[in-house]
C-alpha cells in the first residue's frame, strides 16, 4: 500500500477540514469570549468531515480550481448515495444521527442557560479558550477516524457486511439510546427543579439511578460500536490502508472515553458542582 495513497489522502483530508472550521469558529468566539456555538460547531464539524471522508476522492479529481470557479457544478457532478456500500451508507447515518442530536441538544441548552458552565473560567483566558477549539479539531478527527477510514475506501473493495458489522451496530444503537434517553431525563429534571417541583439538587432515578452518568457512558458506547462495525473492511485486508489500522483504530472510542473521563466531560462538571454545592 502506498503511504500516499487515497484514503490517506481522504484521512489527511478530513482533519484539515475539521482545523479550518474550527479555526474559523474559534476566530469569532475567543474575542467574543462566548461559547454559545462551541458543541454546535462540533456537530457541524462531525457533518462536514464525514462528507469529505465519502467524497474527497471525487472532489480531488476535479481539483481545487475548477471547484472553487463553479462549485455547483462539481457538487452536481459527485457520485450518488447509491454508489456506495451499505456499511459506508449506515456509519455515516450513524455519525450525522448521533452529531445532529447532541449538536441541537447541548445548542438549545446553551441558549437556555446562556452559555456552557464548562467554560466559566475558560474563556477568560485566550489561549485556554482557543485551546479548546484545538482539542475539538483532536476530537472530531479521532473519534470518528473509523468512520472516516472506512469511508475512504472504495466501495467495490468493502466485503459483505457480516457479524462484526451487527454486532457494532447494535451496541451504537444501545449507546445512542442510552445517551438520548439519559439527556431527556436530565433536561426533565432540569425543568422540575426550574419549576420548584422538586428540591432534589442531583438526579438519582431512570438511568442516572444506575449510573452516575449515563448519558456519557452512552457517547462512550456508540463510538465503541462504530468502531466495531468498521471491523467489516478494516481488517479485511484491502490493501489500502496497514493491516494494522484496524488496530490503530482502536484508539478513536479510547481517545473518547479518556477525553470524557479524564478531561472534558467528567472533571469539569465534577469541579463545576464542587464549587457549586461543595464537595
């Protein structure tokens, strides 16, 4: 396999894209010190990746100057939905469902709230501030990586899809539920306590009595599966990428669940509610 070869082309693609949209977001929102758009811009980011992922080989083919001097046309010309595999088809939905559901959820709740308590402190400060668009350039380019991959290659190179696939679909269908049903309860119990219905300051029942945070171990589930199902072509010895991608791979669901365990999830509500309510 050459080193340059298309997909790593496409993978090389798909970070550059997710740098130049935050890049420019954080361009806005670091003097503005606001962080309204941040999640959003995160979700549009998953959106715009995975569509180069699919079809940055057919954009290359008619290059950067005939695409910038009639961009419609080139758009009209890429390939239909139809000319891709299944497993492409069904990562992808999968990538654009999970993005646009948590991108509008954590957007409206931004707005409701007037902003991310996450970031309290940290867009006082410049550089932490655009630290943190970076670290979303590092989230959006490694969480999906096999999503991404498993898009860059071609599709008449993708097997049939098999138990691997179902097996990561079904645990990216239990993770997103988990997820979706974990920030409704919150959302719910955020209103009782808005409407004094309840003095409860912690919610302790539905999922959350289960665990302490459901809604993240649903993130950390889904990206597992996605990873699994990727399984399909990634380890199936196409020549286009290393065979040991596959296990390279591994560290896109790794890289999210430590992001939200270690660094951006867990911690930063966890010091928020300290200062609030005490330790």
């Amino acid at each position: 396999m050459p080193f340059w070869s298309i997909p790593a082309r496409t993978l090389v693609a798909t970070t550059v894209a997710a740098a130049s949209v935050q890049f420019a977001v954080a361009a806005v929102s670091v003097p503005l010190r606001t962080d309204m758009v941040y999640d959003l811009s995160g979700a549009i980011t998953f959106g715009i990746c995975t569509f180069v992922s699919l079809y940055y080989p057919s954009l290359s083919a008619v290059g950067v100057k005939n695409f910038l001097s009639n961009p419609v046309a080139a758009l009209s010309s890429l390939p239909s939905l139809a000319t891709f595999h299944p497993r492409q088809l069904i990562l992808s939905a999968m990538t654009l469902a999970w993005a646009t559901r948590l991108g509008s959820h954590l957007f409206v709740r931004a707005i409701e709230k007037g902003g991310d308590p996450r970031f309290d402190e940290i867009k006082k400060n410049r550089l932490r501030f655009s630290g943190a668009f970076f670290g979303q350039v590092l989230w959006v380019s490694l969480t999906a990586l096999p999503v991404y991959a498993a898009n860059a290659i071609p599709a008449r190179m993708h097997p049939a899809l098999g138990y691997k696939d179902f097996i990561g679909f079904s645990i990216w269908a239990l993770g997103f539920a988990f997820e979706v049903v974990a920030d409704r309860q919150k959302a719910a119990h955020a209103k009782a306590l808005k409407d004094k219905k309840t003095d409860e300051s912690f919610l302790r029942t539905g999922l959350w009595g289960l665990c302490r945070f459901p809604n993240y171990f649903g993130e950390c589930s889904l990206w597992t599966g996605a990873y699994i199902a990727s399984l399909g072509v990634l380890s199936a010895g196409t020549g286009y990428l290393s065979p040991w991608f596959a296990v390279w791979a591994a560290a896109a669901p790794a890289f999210e669940t430590l992001l939200i365990t270690k660094v951006s999830g867990i911690p930063l509500i966890q010091k928020y509610h300290d200062k609030k309510h005490g330790k």
